[in-house]
C-alpha cells in the first residue's frame, strides 16, 4: 500500500471548559497519534496545524472568538476533502464525530484502532 494522507480526529477544546492546559493536552494526544500514524508510513496532519495559525493571520486574538470560528471546522473539511482515510482517536468530540460522518459519506476509511491502519 502507498502513503495515505490521513487526518487525526479526536477531541481539541471538548472537554476542556477552555483551559489552555487542557486544550494544550488534547492537542499533544492528537500529534502524539499523528506521531504513530507517520510511523506507519503515512502522512498525517492534524487540521489545527493549519487552521489555528490562518485564523491568527486572519485577525483572531483567542481561541473561540469569531474569526477563529470561521477556520476551525471549514480547514477540517477542505482537508478531508484531500485525505484518503481518517484516524480518529478515542474522546468526546462533536467536530471529530462530524469529520467521520464526512468521511464516511466520501467513502473514505475510517480508523479507530492504530493496528487497523495498515502500513505503507
């Protein structure tokens, strides 16, 4: 099998009430499975690497505000758009849930266990 792009889902602000530590957390479980997923032989990209430094050039001063609001989810779905599969990681996460239903309605594999991603 050739390298797949592969998007990590899981949880980012949910869960967290807004506390930078634990969004901070969230988002190293994202790239520490990112981590695994490059492993394998894939390309991994996670949609906040790309959403949360436009939004920062679009004007956003935190996280949550309007401007950021406006990258968050639209990056995810342009980038699913380019993905061959998605990885999605275990946690409460209405966006990550949102990200498999556009997946699966692209015909695009959907991963929940690191074994099941076969290696390139």
């Amino acid at each position: 099998m050739s390298a797949q792009l592969i998007l990590i889902a899981g949880p980012y602000r949910s869960g967290t009430d807004g506390d930078p530590q634990r969004i901070a957390a969230n988002l190293h479980r994202l790239e520490q499975a990112a981590l695994e997923v490059y492993r394998c032989g894939h390309v991994p990209v996670i949609g906040e690497w790309l959403a949360l430094p436009l939004a920062a050039a679009a004007g956003s001063t935190q996280l949550g505000d309007a401007v950021s609001e406006a990258f968050l989810y639209p990056v995810a779905h342009r980038l699913i758009a380019q993905c061959q599969a998605i990885y999605r990681i275990e946690g409460a996460s209405a966006g990550a849930d949102n990200d498999v239903l556009l997946a699966n309605e692209r015909g695009l594999n959907v991963y929940y266990r690191l074994e099941d991603i076969p290696l390139a």
